[in-house]
C-alpha cells in the first residue's frame, strides 16, 4: 500500500466542510473566562503626555486594565531586535500602536471600554513614505551593500545602457482567522497558551520573557489555524504576550481575539520596495551588468525585515545567471506599523526588480520579452551556474520547463493573435507575458531548518503522530501523516495527528520558509523507521529470517510465508518488552551562510515554475481582466499531488491580489496622518471566485528532486505566489499596446485600474 504520491483530501477536510474543526475561539471556555481588547494609539509619532484610564477601569465589566509598567519582565515582542514594546509606554510610533490593554468579562464589554480612554500627545515628525525616508536616511537597520564581479565596468562597457525605477506594494495577510491567544493559568505558576501561530517556540519564549518566567513554566499548543502566510510567524507574539499576562494578573482564563480592523491596523503587512536599477547588455539583450537600489518600508521596528530584505538580495536574480551585479539594500524605518513575514519572505520583491528589468530591456531592443527571458537564464554545467551569492545551480530545469509551457500553452501563435486583436480594438487592449520561478528552499538563518516529532504505535496497531510544524490550511498535517502511514504500511486512516505542542516537541523552527514538510516529514520518518526497525528485528528473529526480509505492506507484517495483522505483531511487541514509541530529528544537509558577506549555500535546492498570463484592460476605466492562465509548476516528485496544486493555484491567486487589487493606503496629512485607511475587506480588495480566470490550467512538472528531500518532493507554499508576474508583465504588455511600441510605461504594482490609467496617460504624454 503506497500512501505516498496519492491526491488523498486534507486530513481535516471532513471537518471543514461540516463546521467542525475546532480553531482558537471554538475552544469551550472554562468558567470564568475573561476578553481582552487593545486600546491603540490615534498618533503616527509623539510623546504620550496623558493616559487617563480611570473610565476605563470603572467600566462595568472590567476586571483588570494592563499598561506598559505593569508588565513583570521583558516589554519586548521583537523577535530579533527588542525594538518592538508589547505596550507602548512614554512613544508612540505608529498609528494604530498598542498603549494598553483591558480584560473584561465579555468580549463587547471590552471593546467598549477601551475607547473610553483619554489620551493626549505632543506630536513628533512622522514619516510616512520612501521620500522621506530616503531623504532622512531613516534606517531601522544599516544599509548592506554586496557585488559580485565589476557591475559598474561592465554596464560602462556594454552596446547598450539602460536605467529606471519600479515600485511595488505591500500585502495585508488577511488570513481567515484573525489574531487570537486563549491563555490560562495553571498550578504552581505554570501558563498554558492556546494561540493561532505559526511559530509555537517562539511564542513560548516571548511569554516567558514577558512574564519573567522559564520556558518549562509555558506550554503553547495549536492544532490549526485559518490561514497564516507569514503574519503569524512572529506578530502573533503581541497578543499572546497581553493574553498570558493578563491571565497571570487576573488568575483568569483570558481570550484575546482581535477584530478585523483592529487586525489590520496593528499588525505588520509584506514589506513595499522601491527599486532603481541600471544595465548594461548587448543587442540581444543579454545583460552584461545590472546595479540595484532595493529600498523597502519596514515600519518602525526590525521584526524580521532583516532576513527578508536578504532574502530579496538572494532572489534579484530570479532564473537568471547575472555576470556582474552590485545591489544596495535599505531598510528603511517609517512611523507604520512594522512589516513582517508574508509568503515569499522577501523574494517576490527581489524577482519583481528583476523582472522589471527585463522587460524593460526587451521593450527597448523591440524584442520579444520571453526571448530575452530566455537570453539571460542560468546555464548547466559549469558555465553561467553560480549565484551571485556563490551557491552552483546544480538542478535548473527552468529552460526544459519555460519551453514546455510555451508549446503547450501556445504561446507564440497567442501573441500574434493578441496583436492582430490589438490593431482594430482602439479600446480594449489584451497583453500577455510568461514569466518564470527559481525559488530557494531552506530558511537564511541556517539554526532554523531543523526538526523533531514523536512517533507512538499503540497496541491495537493505532499510530499517534506530534511534530513541530503547524497546520495553517496547506495541508502539512496531512503530507506528514502519509509519510508515517507509508512507513509502516498502513491505511492513512490508522494515522492520527495531534496539536502542535511544545511540552511533546520542544525547541521547534517556525512553520515557514517552504519548508514544512522538508523539515518534519524527515523527522518523522526518521522516528517511524526506528519502530519499524525495532518490529522487522523482533519478527526476523522469530521467524530465523534477515530483517530484509520482513515487509509492511498493506496493513500487514510479512515475513517469508508468514503474515500476521499489524495490529497483532504490535500487541505481541508489547508483551515482548519492545519500544514502541520513538522521536525523531532532521537537520538540512549541505547548507551555510555568511550572513556578513552575503555569501555561501542558503538553499538546499531551488522549486521552479512558470506561468503565462493573458490579460485585457479597458483604456477607458483602468478596468482589467485575467482571462487566461497556464501554469507548469516544479513540485519534484509529489508527497500528494492534489494538495500541491491547490497550493499552486492558491499561491497564483494571492500573489495576483498583491500585483492588482490589494492597495494599502495611509492618510498622508492632517492630525490623523499615518492612519491606515483601508482597514477592512470594504476598502482593501482581495481576488475573489470571479477574479480567477474562466481559462485556468496548472500542471506539476515531471521532475524528482536530486536533492534527498523527503521522497525527493519539493516545498511548494511559497515558490507559487511569484508565477503571478506573468500577471503583472501581461497588463503592462497590454499597457503598451495603448501607449505604442516605442513605450517602456511606468506602471506601479498594484497595477489597480487608477494605476493603470496613470501607466496609459504618462505613456502617452511622453510619446
């Protein structure tokens, strides 16, 4: 019985689908229960001269009101710089910045008192765009400068010289599940936190802190969560900090579950980048040498911003081998909330630069822009296969891959059709482009990609399965449980996953940089082969065979001649004093990183993809439409193909969010500057049913890794997101086809239908 490689459901799809599956806030709630709410700034930047909160305390309801003093141990909830107060004590820096916090005895109550509060600012100069960053040199870390060869000279040297500037958004994560922490007291000054995060370790250690505890007094479980995407990995330290402390303060369960706006407005987004670049290439458009400015908005605080703008220095290369290249990375510091994780860590925003200047590149020579895609990928063997951090690109099928979505999606004879439709349609332009993924796999920070699990078989031949990954919908849960089914021989229904735990499984890696099922899917074979291990030598030995020769097949143990039910051999393991539990452990092979340099092997292998998009716009409205998308994705050899491509298509949609509806704006002035003002699905626009496109095919690339990764399959939450380019590049394509041939338009991402009407009209103004 091979479970391995089946399109099996989700293991929770059961419960899904019938309301069932039990997240944070459908936990029942132990008598005596109390609700939290946040009370948040009203000032971008200023001194807090008065925080009056006696309404507040006298509220009906109100048990317990939290400020920044009473917090016993560390007021910090940065996870790598402690920049980051859980409260806000004498500054505030952003609007929307956490001040204090009530505990009440309903939900409603809450919330209806926090706003009782009064509180008066002395207002400091806020910043709020890259401008004023760039002109402040605001940075919340040093710039970094890397090279690789002599870029300057080479663009100095080339036929032809290009330079330009390409802006792209930042993302609001709008996971299902909002922020939510259920923290309650335990005997003898213990905590137990149910939280909604990708990242349970960390939030055992920030609670710790906080409280002045150890992390053995903490223990932090969550058996899923709906939707994370990278804003759980570190900011849903925040709200489990107030959660714990408040239970610690009252003797009380607390619960805190933030409201949507709230959600919004307090927690950090994916990081927008400004980016200028110059190149240098031939009239082929093969790029000789390229330079790159990548200054991104990290809010007020570090949070994580600093592996994520390294992540876009490691993928401003996208497919492409790059000769000579020189990049300047900003971090720059603005009085906004600080921006954090979101799929893709960095590495959208790196592929963005470089794609931009591509196409840039063939619209100047007049060519085809996947010619010039193609010009410039990375080679095999070892001419043009080293990054320009150093890594060899041992396994790029991106040329195999990009030619056979072209054939398959047809995409030459499409482009002439494009341009015949273009040429007698004066209104309704169509564009379209194909673009394509090399994505690292592996965190930067080489101590994270590490795992462990606990495997235990029971007596009746049931299997409980724990490891240090979190479930936040993309199916990791049950890529695990298909692993330790496959290694005993069983049905996946013997298999039963549980909570995420750190008291089961300690010190875990958070759930992200692609990695999950790499990481825990390894860890957990490792401890299921051990049992197996342990029952092949007791059967051998019985039936005076090798260990070799003893199978688990098809819920059964087979032994030469002999079977006998899974079940049965375990129940006699038993009684024959044999261990029937294990734990196990992965580490990354092979990979390194000079975080000072820049330099080294972040990755242990790269998913690849590509996606073609056709696309039309109304010139009159900015209007646009996705009419069309083929999308050939490398999953390596599939753990379950049915997940993967949800996750493909998943990740396609989203991304396509980022670069076309999903517009994040600030008021620029006035007493209420920096206030975010699209805080709620009624003015941020996420893609909905009727944005995916009426033609829509995706495809797993036939292609097993050559890396050891678990049953050699590739991680595929991330890479998906980046083939939403081809979406992007296609509506400037047809962008061009309203402005004219000769036309490089500015187009800033999100390409919403204002910004297409500006692309349009700049156009034709420099025409």
């Amino acid at each position: 019985m091979s479970t391995v490689g089946k399109p099996l459901p989700h293991e929770s799809a059961h419960l899904h689908v019938r309301g069932a599956a039990q997240y944070v806030d459908d936990l029942p709630e132990p008598a005596g229960t109390l609700h939290a709410a946040v009370g948040l700034s009203r000032c971008a930047h200023g001194q807090v001269r008065r925080l009056d909160l006696d309404a507040v305390r006298s509220y009906p309801g109100v048990l317990a009101v939290l400020v920044a003093a009473d917090i016993p141990g560390h007021n910090n909830c940065g996870p790598i710089l402690h920049d980051e107060p859980i409260l806000a004590h004498e500054l505030v820096q952003f609007h929307g910045q956490p001040l204090f916090a009530v505990a009440a005895t309903s939900h409603e109550i809450a919330r209806r008192a926090v706003r009782l509060a009064v509180v008066e600012y002395a207002p400091l100069p806020a910043i709020l765009d890259f401008d004023a960053a760039l002109a402040a040199e605001s940075w919340v870390l040093p710039p970094v400068e890397t090279s690789q060869g002599d870029a300057a000279g080479k663009i100095a040297a080339a036929p032809h010289r290009l330079s330009g500037v390409a802006e792209v958004g930042g993302q609001e994560h709008f996971y299902l599940e909002g922020q939510i922490s259920y923290a309650e007291p335990r005997e003898d000054h213990t905590l137990q936190l149910w939280c909604s995060t990708q990242h349970p370790t960390e939030m055992q250690h920030m609670v710790a802190h906080a409280l002045g505890w150890h992390s053995h007094q903490i223990t932090v479980l969550c058996r899923r969560m709906g939707g994370g995407f990278g804003g759980k990995e570190s900011q849903s330290a925040q709200w489990a900090c107030i959660a714990a402390l408040l239970a610690q303060r009252t003797g009380r369960p607390v619960k805190l579950r933030l409201d949507r706006d709230d959600d919004m407005v307090a927690s950090g987004k994916r990081h927008p980048f400004r980016i200028r670049w110059e190149a240098g290439f031939d009239g082929q458009g093969l790029l000789h040498g390229v330079r790159f400015e990548l200054a991104s908005d990290c809010g007020y605080s570090a949070d994580l911003s600093g592996p994520v703008n390294d992540r876009a220095i490691c993928h401003v290369d996208n497919a492409y081998y790059l000769d000579a290249v020189a990049i300047r990375s900003l971090r720059c510091k603005t009085n906004k909330v600080s921006n954090t994780a979101f799929r893709g860590f960095g590495g959208p925003q790196g592929m963005f630069a470089i794609e931009s200047l591509i196409d840039d590149v063939a619209r100047y020579l007049r060519l085809d822009p996947l010619a010039v895609r193609q010009r410039n990928f990375y080679g095999h063997g070892p001419e043009r296969a080293t990054t320009h951090y150093g890594m060899a690109v041992e396994d790029n099928v991106a040329p195999e891959l990009v030619a056979q979505l072209a054939v398959e999606c047809g995409y030459a004879a499409r482009r002439e059709a494009i341009a015949a439709f273009n040429a007698q349609s004066p209104v309704i332009k169509r564009g379209i482009a194909l673009t394509p993924v090399k994505f690292g796999i592996s965190f930067n920070a080489t101590h994270y990609n590490q795992a462990g699990a606990l495997v235990q078989v029971y007596t009746d031949g049931s299997v409980l399965l724990n490891h240090g990954g979190t479930e936040m919908g993309q199916g990791l849960h049950t890529k695990v449980r298909q692993i330790v089914a496959q290694v005993f021989g069983l049905p996946v229904g013997q298999v039963r996953i549980t909570a995420t735990d750190t008291s089961k499984v300690p010190n875990t890696s958070a759930t992200a940089a692609s990695s999950g099922t790499d990481l825990n899917g390894k860890a957990a074979e490792a401890a299921a082969l051990r049992i197996r291990e342990r029952l092949a030598a007791f059967v051998a030995e019985q039936a005076g065979l090798a260990p070799e020769a003893v199978s688990f097949v098809d819920g059964q143990v087979r032994a030469g001649e002999q079977a006998e039910d899974f079940g049965a051999l375990c129940a006699r393991a038993y009684h024959a004093r044999i261990q029937l539990w294990d734990n196990g452990f992965y580490r990354t092979p092979k990979i390194h990183w000079d975080v000072k340099a820049k330099r080294g092997r972040p990755f242990y292998y790269f998913a690849y993809g590509a996606a073609c998009s056709e696309v039309a716009i109304d010139t009159l409205t900015g209007e646009s439409r996705l009419l069309r998308a083929d999308l050939l994705h490398d999953a390596g050899q599939s753990i379950n193909p049915a997940l993967d491509i949800g996750q493909i298509e998943g990740g396609f949609i989203q991304g396509m969010g980022w670069l076309t509806s999903e517009e994040l704006c600030w008021r620029a002035s006035g007493e209420q500057a920096g206030q975010l003002l699209t805080h709620a699905p009624s003015t941020y626009k996420i893609p909905t049913a009727a944005d995916v496109p009426p033609v829509f095919h995706t495809r797993l690339y036939a292609n097993r890794n050559v890396e050891d990764s678990i049953h050699r399959s590739k991680a595929v939450g991330e890479p998906p997101l980046m083939l939403a380019l081809s979406v992007f590049f296609a509506l400037r394509d047809a962008v061009v086809a309203a402005v004219g041939p000769d036309s490089r338009p500015s187009l800033r991402a999100p390409a919403t239908p204002e910004s297409i009407l500006r692309a349009i009209r700049r156009g034709r103004e420099e025409a």
